[in-house]
C-alpha cells in the first residue's frame, strides 16, 4: 500500500481526499499535524499574486498609451511558413 499526504486548510472541519485505490477495504489510519510555515508561504503567494497584479496594471497603463488597430489583420499561414 503507498503513503498518501495531504494538506489541506485547517478551516475545513471534514476535510475530503481520495485515497489509493489499493486502500479500498482496508484499515487506514489518518494523523493529523500542524504545517508550520504554511501560513508564510500562503502570505507569499498573496503576495505574488498581487506583485503580477499590480505589475499587469502597470503594463496596460504604458500600452494603452499605444493603440493597437488589428482589425484589417490576417494571419497568413503560407507567408509564416515560408523560410525560403
């Protein structure tokens, strides 16, 4: 039978994983640890997620300088392929 970990967030009070198939029948025993620096690395991850935020906004605000009029484009897959 393999090892099965899991963490999960600790405001759930009937946490639900899928276990092994081989499990199917069999006792299995379930241990509950704290994660120590989780709440460091879900505050980092916050944190990145607002740096690509706010980096995006920066980004449209320079190109909205720049309009871009793609309208009579077309992608010609001929002339892309053409390394002649």
């Amino acid at each position: 039978m393999e090892m099965l970990r899991k963490i999960v967030s600790a405001d759930m009070l009937t946490p639900i994983f899928d276990l092994p198939w081989a499990s199917r029948g069999a006792q299995v025993e379930v241990i509950v640890l704290p994660v120590y620096g989780a709440d460091r690395q879900a505050q980092q991850d916050q944190l990145a997620v607002q740096e690509r935020r706010r980096r995006r906004e920066e980004l449209n605000r320079v190109l909205d300088k720049y309009p871009l009029d793609l309208s009579g484009f077309k992608f010609n897959r001929d002339e892309a392929n053409d390394y002649d």
